[in-house]
C-alpha cells in the first residue's frame, strides 16, 4: 500500500479502541522488520526515523526504501521523522515525502514551542504531511542517578490538560506526545501512567495523543492508556536491546580462522529476525 497518514491512521485506531506502535529501525534489515511484523500481525505501524539514521543513509535513499517496502506490503504503513528541532531536517524529510513529522520544542519556552510549532504545521500543511509536537517534558532516564529520582523529577514536567488544549487550538498540530509519566530510555518496568490526567488531556485537546518511552510501560499500563486515549506508542529500547544482543551473539559466531571465510550475512539476517519478533510482540500488546 502506499504511505498514509499519521495522523489520519492514528483517528481511525483510536476510533477501534486500538492504539499504533511507532518503531525506529536504525538501518534497513530493521526496516524490513518493523514492516514485516506489521504484515504478520494485520496492524498498521509507523516506521519513524532519528536525524542519526537519516544521516547515515541520505535522502532519499531511505524514503525509497520505505516506500518500496510499504507499497509491497498489506500492513498500512507511515514514514514519520521522530524527535527534531532542526527546521532544515523537518522540511527535508517533509520533501520527500514523510507522511508526518515531530517537532521537539519540549525543553524551549512555552511560547517559543508554540511558535515553532506552529510554523511546521503550517510548511507540513503544504504537502499534506501531519505534524506531532511536545508539551511537557518527557525527559530521558540517563539523566537521573536512580528511576525514583526520575519519578519525582518529571512529576513537576507532566502536561496540563488546560495548557494542551491551548497548544494544540493555537498549534494546529495533528498528535500531542503530552509527559504523563513515561520516560525515554528505561525498558521495563518503569512508568506510572497517570491514567486520568491522559482521558483530561485527550477530552480538552480532541486529536490523537502520543505515548513516548514505551518500553517502560508494562503491558497492563498499555491497555489503560489506550483506554484513556493514547493512540501512538513509542517503543526503541526494548527493540534496541533485543536487537543488540542478537547483533553481539552473531558477530561473535562469525568464524575468523583461515578456513573459515566470515559470513557476514549471517548479523543482519539474525538482526531482522529478532526485531521482526520484538516488534511483534510489542503491536500484540496494543491491540
Ligand atoms: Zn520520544
């Protein structure tokens, strides 16, 4: 199928009490992956990419990819820039033809997040593409010496709904990603999602809300969150581990003695496996 909308696919989902999971390979067996796993699993899935994985292959070699992949495939898929404050980058990928993109502007001040923002809606809107945007500060586990200093430091970074209702009627963005105590970085078990203030946030906003750091959100939190109206779940850590530890196990078998020639081929079919299996078992989670 071809690429579709992030923001149009996530409405649809959460109108079946479904949320999409959002992946991000960081490099082509891992694409192949995410899109494989989708197909197996009969979701829809957002394949999302950091500026350092778009770095690494160029444009557009790896909207190409995307593209190529997802046009073969019955799973619905959109290609979604993950976490950027670079104008240059968004309008890059909003070129060639990302189905939506994240403007970061969390850490700025609120009026300057709210500008910014603003103005990415309005260059996507040009090109049809939806734009995701931060409220809050979700923050990252690696800057906290232990996970309880990290759950009473972003209980003072959650969301308001009053303030997100606010950015999203002044923004025009199509996703919120509100902090509502995940984290990015922390695999399981982590966070204490507060429930009610995410139903508050999606009431008084009405557009589709992201869930960032989910691989520190166990499976019976998932379900709540879903509930309340969380349609996009972020989840890198618990796939970059599994993935990683496979890559270790495989470059560690290849032989390296003069009768044996390395069989290099071996690391990303046994990356792409693993991922595929993660990646599945975290869409099963969602639906
Ligand atoms: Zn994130």
């Amino acid at each position: 199928m071809p690429l579709i909308d992030t923001a149009q696919m996530l409405r649809a989902e959460r109108a079946a009490g479904r949320a999409v999971g959002a992946f991000e390979p960081y490099n082509v067996e891992q694409i192949v992956a995410v899109i494989e796993a989708a197909e197996a699993e009969r979701a829809p899935v957002i394949v999302q990419l950091w500026a350092e994985v778009i770095e690494t292959y160029g444009f557009p070699a790896l909207c190409c990819v995307v593209r190529e992949l997802a046009g073969r495939s019955s799973a619905l898929i959109s290609l979604h820039l993950d976490h950027s404050d670079d104008d240059a980058l968004i309008d890059a990928c909003l070129e060639n033809g990302f189905s939506s993109v994240m403007f970061d502007g969390s850490r700025l001040p609120y009026e300057e997040n709210l500008a910014r923002s603003r103005d990415v809606v309005r260059r996507a809107r040009k090109v049809g593409a939806s734009v995701e945007a931060e409220l809050g500060i979700v923050g990252n586990i690696a800057e906290y010496a232990t996970e309880e200093e990290a759950h009473a430091a972003i209980q003072s970074l959650l969301t308001t709904p009053e303030q997100a209702a606010e950015f999203v009627r002044e923004t025009g963005i199509d996703i919120l990603a509100p902090a509502v105590g995940s984290i990015h970085g922390c695999s399981l078990p982590f966070a204490r999602l507060d429930a009610p203030r995410i139903a508050a946030i999606a009431e008084a906003t009405g557009v589709p809300l992201a869930l960032h750091g989910g691989s520190g959100v166990g499976e019976g939190q998932i379900r709540a969150a879903i509930a309340a109206g969380i349609a996009k779940i972020n989840v890198d850590t618990e796939v970059r581990q599994a993935s990683i530890a496979t890559l270790k196990q495989a470059v560690a078998a290849i032989g390296s003695g003069p009768q044996e020639p390395p069989d290099y081929a071996r690391v990303p079919r046994a990356v792409r496996v693993t991922t595929r299996e993660a990646v599945a078992a975290r869409i099963r989670a969602m639906r």
